[in-house]
C-alpha cells in the first residue's frame, strides 16, 4: 500500500478538518505515551508508525502496583471547533475498549472522555463532541459534557481494570 503526505489542519471541501493523518511520512515525535508509572503502575505502551503508515498504540496493561493504564497524546495548536460536532476516527483495534480523550485546554486538570468499542476489522469511530463527558483520574465530574470552542490535545487510553495486550492502528482522526 502506497501512502504519502502528513496532513495536520487541513480544512477540505466538504467542512471537515483533518486534525492527523496518519502517513509513512508522518511525523509521529509529539506523540508522548503516558503510563500509569505516573502512579507507581508498571504497564508499557509504545506508540510507533508501522510500515504502511499506520499509527501504532501497543503495548501491556498490568494492575501490578495499582496501575491499569495506557495512554498515548497529543497536543495541538489551539484547534478551534467552530460548527464542527464529532471527531471521526478511522482505525483497526483489537476487540477490545478504549477511550478517546480531547482536553479543551493543556492546563485543564479533567479530559473529555468517549468509550468505544474495536471490532478487529478497519472501521470508522464517530464521537459526538457533545456527548464526551469530563472526568478526572477515572471519576466523572458533575460539569457539563464539551461546549468548548476550541481544543488542545486528544489522546487514546487503554484502562479495562485487567491486565492485557493491546494494539491499535490509526488511519486518519478527523473533525467534521
């Protein structure tokens, strides 16, 4: 499979906004996996481009030391939302639960948060914006779900309260 050109930002015809396209040209070094080691936990993910220039998130989760997450971010420029209402996201998981995370600010404390399920066959993940719900350190806050006008990092995590593998591939995350 041939694929070419990174694309961050690009406003396309139809309204849509690419916020990362995943290429074998992709520059994927501000992509920063966050462990529960932040906590004491001892699981390791890894975020690489495989050789189709596909977004790779892998790695284990182990409850070892109360851990049980991983998660891989990255920031952007402030990205403003306008009209747009869902994040689209084209990926190959593995069966397994994830969660999509968006932070309106970097210095906000809480995330975001949309669950979804992988099937283990390419698909298309759409999450409202509006029905991301905030939460912090795995507790849902008593706030209103995202109305904000911009954001400043997304992120994928892994935390089913088991110890597994995992891997994800990501295609394309897109604002529409």
């Amino acid at each position: 499979m041939i694929r070419l050109l990174c694309i961050i930002f690009l406003i396309t015809p139809m309204g849509s906004q690419t916020i990362f396209d995943f290429t074998t040209d992709a520059d994927i070094q501000n992509w920063r996996v966050v462990d529960d080691g932040v906590m004491g936990g001892v699981s390791s993910g890894r975020f690489t481009l495989n050789e189709d220039g596909f977004g790779v998130f892998a790695g284990e989760v182990s409850l070892e030391n109360n851990g049980g997450f991983s998660s891989v971010r990255y920031r952007l420029d402030k990205l403003p939302i306008k009209s747009r209402t869902t994040i689209r996201i084209k990926l190959r998981g593995d069966g397994k639960k994830y969660q999509f995370r968006v932070k309106a600010s970097v210095n906000d404390y809480y995330s975001y948060i949309a669950t979804f399920s992988t099937s283990g066959e390419w698909e298309e993940v759409n999450i409202p914006l509006a029905e991301m719900y905030p939460a912090f350190r795995g507790r849902r806050l008593d706030q209103p779900n995202f109305h904000e006008d911009y954001m400043e990092e997304i992120a994928f995590l892994i935390g089913n309260k088991r110890e597994e593998t995992f891997r994800l591939m990501i295609d394309a995350i897109v604002l529409e």
